[in-house]
C-alpha cells in the first residue's frame, strides 16, 4: 500500500538533508496501479504496476536544475544530489523563477478509501465479470479497460514545507460492438470508493448503444441541436477550463481577448449563458481531488457563475509580477446540472442529434479556442422529443465557449471517463443549440 506519512516525511528529509544547494524542492510519488484489460469478451491482462519516483529540484539563487529517479538508497540520492547541483551551478539565471513556498495549513482531502486501496486483481475479475457475460449473452464483442489507483504524493522544500497526501479511484471504460462491426457503443465510470462497485449498469448502457446504432442513417451536417452524454460534456469543458488563465489573458495570447473590449477585464463579465456553471472544490464528495497545488491550498473556486467569469488562475510569478494574489488551477471540476433526466433533456428537442461520447480532439484556432473532432460509439436522431434511430457520426467544429453560450438545459451529474485528462470530474448531460456538426464520417 505505499508509504505512510511517516515513512514519506523521514525520505524527504533524508533528500534535503543531503542539499547544500541555496534552496530545494523535493516530489515524492509512490503509486501502485492494477490494470485489468478485456477484448472479445475474455480477459487479456490483468496485472500491478508499483512505482516509486523522486523528483528533486535545486536552486543557486536564480540557476536551478531538477533531476528524477526511482531508487531511494542513500548512495543513489546522494549521487542525484551531486549531480542535480552541478547542473544548477552551469544552468543560466531564470527570470521567472520562484523561491519555495512557506509552510502552510492544508485541509484533509477525501480521496483516500480503504477497501480500493486494498481491492486485488481477484476482485477486479469479479467486478468486470457480469459486463463480459452480458456481452456475450448479447452476442456483442466488448473490451474494456478497468484501472484501480492507489497513490500517494509527497512536497517538501527547504522552507519547511511538507504535505503528504493519498488517493485511491477505480475508472472503467467499456467499447461494444456488434459481431458485424455495424454497430458501436461505449460507457464509463470513476469512484473514489470501490465498496459495493456494480460494473453491470456501465456494461448495460454500451451494450444497448451498440445494438441501437445498427444500420446508421444519414443525416445532413450543420448546426443543430445536440444533446451531449457527460462524457462529451466531460471533454469539452475540460478543455476550456485549461484556458481560464490570467497571464495568457495579459499577454493577449487567450481567447478571453476576443470576448471582451481592448483594456477591459474579462473577471465579472457576462461571458457565457446564463445557465452555465463551471466551479472546483476539493472537498466535493462525489469527485474529490488533493487540496493543494504545488504547496499552494486548494478551495472552493467559482471559475464560472450564471454566465459570468468568476476567476483565473494566476501563477505565482505573474501573481508577483501584477501585485496580485496567486490562484491555483482546477484540481477537479463540477458542473452542477439542472437536475432532468436524460429523457427530459431529450424530449424539448425537436430535431437535433444525441451525442454519446467525442474522440480525437485537436484544437484548431487557439484565438477562439476552436475545436475539432469525431462523434463515436452511439449517435441519435432526435425528432420530436425522441429518438428516431441512429445516424452516421460527424466532425465537429465548435468552440467550448459556444457550448456554454448555448447552453440550453442541463440534466444530473455523473462523474465519467472522458479522452481528454484523468482529472476528476462531476457533470451531466447537456443539451446545447447551434452546435456545428461540421460533416458526416463514415467511420464506426
């Protein structure tokens, strides 16, 4: 199960004891991962990886180096620790560089769970168990890909600074596929806590998409409405939350700069719908994360509040740099939801598409944060509240900031797998307006 608090702190004090450099900065990660991995209904692998990495940084005044490695034997450390100097001693001054943090108090997270932490690879074959029967019973092909995490992470520098904290999740994705291949669907889910993990639901939903999406028809490309599932969700406000950055946004480099007036503050405008929510909050239950970042507290953060830009995150040397106080990023992310169901969102469209999940994400324009990408594993006509069968999948070209503009009604959160970060994150389905589904793929 990894190091405890106490045999963490005494290997971050063996490190920096060994430091003469002016100041040091130490990462200590110890993770153990087991993997479990499925194709064509049976199991392929099954195994667990434990690692252990230190990562030192050093500093002469403003000449810094870092260095990595996984043993811990002093004779190893000690030989890091002479060379990671001897480089920060050649490296050039950095103008931005930051010396380390004070101590600081950090809340306790609630990322930690005893039975993940203890679960083995038996318990991962049983949890996966009743999706491949089901699959087979359907007489559709799965593969799946089940990770449980248990990791722990250590900061401390030669200010005094020390936090340690764990983290325990289990993250399931599952692709299913008609014997023909003319068919496709996908489902997923992360938790924190493994007791009383039930895979069947996750497993149901992949199987019933690949078997509705047979036989897809075409459907003309352009702007309509879409109700996306939380995963497509998931992906495109991860995205945009990358980009809610002060320094970008002084430097012109954001594509804040476009929304608002040359020498204006973007921080309490109306940028968004009025329905849109974006906020981080380390201590949120259904999708926890660390509460610090790089020694900084985590808290929280409104991002985005009824359409208007709450924060940015603001590092520390910038923060320096305008006499402003330093923001950390997101460490998770939530969107609260409207509350409706699936089926509610559904019904108020008209005619649009239901989007299950989105694959290949490349950003086009960084100006106008502009995205393009593929629809996969369960694409829907929607007529009159309905749905009227499946259609062939699209590229898109749309900009998340257009999703959140468009924002029409959202359902209940669900923390889900997505293809764009590990972060933990807790949204719903949306049904959004005007979204531009560019062309039609053929692929399945």
């Amino acid at each position: 199960m990894g190091l405890t608090r106490d045999e963490a702190k005494r290997l971050c004090d063996r490190v920096l004891g060994m430091v003469s450099a002016d100041s040091a900065e130490l990462w200590l990660s110890d993770r153990s991962d087991l993997h479990l991995r499925h194709a064509n209904n049976d199991i392929t692998s099954n195994a667990v990886a434990d690692s252990l990495r230190v990562s030192l940084s050093v500093a002469y005044g403003k000449r810094s180096a870092s260095i990595s490695l996984n043993r811990t034997d002093d004779a190893a450390l000690r030989q890091a620790v002479e060379k990671v100097q001897a480089m920060a001693k050649l490296a050039p001054e950095d103008p931005e560089f930051m010396p380390p943090l004070e101590p600081a108090a950090f809340a306790e997270p609630l990322t930690w769970s005893e039975a993940t932490a203890t679960a083995t690879p038996a318990d991962a074959v049983e949890w996966v168990r009743p999706v491949i029967e089901a699959a087979r019973a359907a007489k559709v092909e799965s593969a799946g890909y089940l990770k449980r995490s248990v990791g722990g992470a250590a900061l401390a520098n030669s200010a005094g600074l020390f936090v340690h904290q764990r983290a325990t999740s289990v993250g399931f994705s599952l692709t299913a596929r008609t014997a023909d291949g003319n068919g496709s669907g996908w489902a997923s889910t992360q938790v924190t806590d493994c007791a009383g993990l039930d895979l069947a639901p996750v497993g149901a939903r992949a199987i019933r998409k690949a078997l509705d999406s047979r036989n897809p028809a075409a459907r003309a490309p352009g702007r309509a409405t879409v109700v996306l599932e939380p995963a497509a969700v998931r992906d495109l406000v991860s995205l945009l939350s990358w980009g809610l950055d002060r320094r970008e946004f002084d430097e012109g480099r954001s594509f804040l700069n476009a929304l608002v007036d040359e020498g204006a503050d973007p921080v309490g405008a109306s940028l968004f719908g009025k329905k849109a929510t974006l906020l981080s909050d380390p201590l949120y239950a259904p999708a926890p994360c660390e509460t610090h970042s790089n020694g900084l507290p985590l808290v929280r953060t409104p991002w985005i509040e009824n359409g208007v830009l709450k924060h940015l995150h603001v590092g520390r040397f910038w923060a320096r740099e305008k006499g402003i106080p330093p923001q950390p990023g997101a460490g998770n992310l939530i969107v609260p939801g409207d509350g409706k169901s699936l089926e509610e969102l559904i019904g108020q469209v008209d005619d649009g598409v239901l989007i299950t999940r989105l694959w290949y994400l490349r950003l086009v324009q960084p100006q106008s944060l502009l995205y393009t990408g593929l629809t996969r594993d369960g694409t829907f006509a929607i007529r009159k509240g309905e749905i009227a069968g499946p259609v062939k999948n699209f590229r898109f070209n749309e900009t998340p900031v257009n999703v959140l503009r468009h924002l029409v009604a959202s359902g209940v959160p669900e923390r889900v797998m997505g293809s764009e970060s590990d972060m933990p994150t807790h949204v719903p389905p949306m049904a959004v307006a005007d979204f531009n589904l560019s062309s039609v793929s053929d692929a399945s």
